[in-house]
C-alpha cells in the first residue's frame, strides 16, 4: 500500500481575451476496489460558476463556465489517495462462456464497438487473431495481447496529438500513453473481447521515496472483461499496482479527457500541464 498526493495542474493561456469559456474537468480520482481517496480538492481561477457531477462511467465531473472576460485559465486539482496492490483474480470464463456474458450488461456490451480513436490496423487485428488462437483461456490471450502492443509501439512525444487514431499511431510505430492503450483497446475489441480506456496518474518510481515530491504524469492504461476486470499498462509494460492512481474509464480518451470545453475569443491557445506526486506514507 501506498499514501500518495497528487497536484495536478492545468489550463490555457490565449492569445487575446476570452469573454466566455464553458468547461468540464475530471481530474480527481474516485474511491474503487483498490484505492481510497481521504481528500481532494479542484480549483479554478478565474472564479466561476460550477456543479459536481458523476458522469455516465462513474467518472467524477466539476462543470464550469467563465463569463467574465479572461486571458488564462488555471485548474488545480490536490488529492491523496491510499493504493493497493491489486486483488488477486480467480474468475476466469471460457472462451465460450465470455461470448455469452459479454452480452448480459451494459458495461460489457458498451466496451464491445471500436470507436474512431480505437479501430485497428489490418495488421493488428490479424496479431489479434493470431494470439488468441494460441491460448485457451481468454484471460491469458488478452495479457499477451496487450504485453505484444507495448512491445511493438515505442513511447515518443510529440508524434501525435490527442486526435490521432490507433491505426495512426500503429503506423507510425510511436505514440505515447493514449495511442498504445487505443491500440490494445483495439485489438482486444477485434477479438470479442470487451475492453476500455483508464485515465489516471502514474509514480514514475517503481519504489518511490517516502516524502520525495517528484515530477508525476497524467497517464493511460487498458482494463478487460474475462470474468472480472483486469487491467495492464502496456506503456510501461507492467501489471496495475500501487502506484497507479484511477481516476475514471471511458470507451477512450474522450470520455476521460482532463479537461475539454468551448470558448469565445481568440483562436490561438497554449495549454500547459504539470503533475507532481509525493508519496507519503
């Protein structure tokens, strides 16, 4: 078990003044099976109106608009969060039960249809195919599936934007945390496996000191249905453990994404980020 605080910041700077902005935020993590949220807090300035929701998902929302005239906008979100290492799994399906499960609720049938962000390449879902003939338990197939993803996409910045598809990434071989989960997504998908997209936080230290605030990043990771929900980083090429933080799931990243909205004024913006994470206990 890990104590970890999170400080998430970020927002955009115009280019000229903005007279009304209409957001929404998800930036805080929610209390689930493996982690505990003893407090968190999410700020915006400028001042404005706003309501708490939780969306669809299960995802916690802070809605907002700006209607006095503004140059920037910054949203700091605190939080510290108490993360386990993941419970052990012991309910596996056949590959015949999960094509008759997979259709009895809505949470699995909903991470069955590709979207635009996760259709495959060809060539993926033909590994798709390949991989999960070589395994009998669905469980088994879709961990190698996602562990050959993390192997055969390189993690590069600045190769693609948060626009770019799973075949887009896959093509160029590069991608960062979205891009390779919208690939495994994808390719899990391919195969009548329901899978979905996580959006959180990750410690970058393996063994994080405690008391070192260090610089965190928001992240991506992929979950699938065989039974129960198991999830994989095939970024980093590790199980889910105590040092990813959740903060929500979707069918990809826009229904997780930080932070989206509208606004009036100048069509130029810069968005800036930055997360640091300190482990305290």
């Amino acid at each position: 078990m890990k104590r970890l605080r999170i400080t998430h910041s970020t927002g955009y700077r115009y280019e000229g003044e903005v007279t009304a902005s209409y957001n929404e935020a998800r930036m805080l993590p929610i209390s689930a099976e493996r982690q505990l949220v003893l407090h968190s807090n999410l700020e915006v300035e400028p001042v404005s109106s706003h309501h708490q929701y939780t969306d669809y998902w299960g995802t916690r929302v802070l809605a907002f608009d700006v209607l006095a005239p503004h140059r920037e906008l910054t949203l700091s979100a605190s939080s510290l969060v108490e993360v386990l290492d993941p419970l052990p799994h012991d309910s596996a399906l056949t590959w015949d039960e999960l094509r008759h499960v997979r259709f009895t609720a809505g949470e699995y049938v909903q991470q069955l249809p590709q979207t635009q962000l996760t259709e495959p390449a060809d060539e993926v879902a033909g590994i798709a195919a390949t991989v999960v003939g070589l395994h009998e338990d669905p469980c088994e197939a879709a961990l190698a599936l996602c562990r050959r993803v993390g192997e055969s996409v390189e993690y590069v910045t600045g190769v693609t934007g948060v626009t770019s598809t799973a075949a887009d990434a896959w093509a160029e071989g590069k991608g960062v945390c979205q891009d390779i989960t919208h690939i495994a997504i994808g390719a899990l998908r391919s195969v009548g496996i329901p899978a979905r997209y996580v959006s959180g936080y990750l410690h970058p230290s393996p063994e994080p000191v405690v008391g070192e605030t260090v610089v965190g990043e928001s992240h991506a990771w992929v979950e699938w249905f065989c039974g129960s929900w198991h999830g994989y980083d095939p970024t980093n090429r590790v199980e889910i453990g105590d040092r990813h933080v959740r903060v929500g799931h979707g069918r990809d990243y826009t229904d997780v994404a930080p932070l989206r909205g509208v606004y009036a004024g100048p069509t130029a913006s810069e968005l800036f980020v930055t997360v640091e994470i300190t482990r305290e206990a």
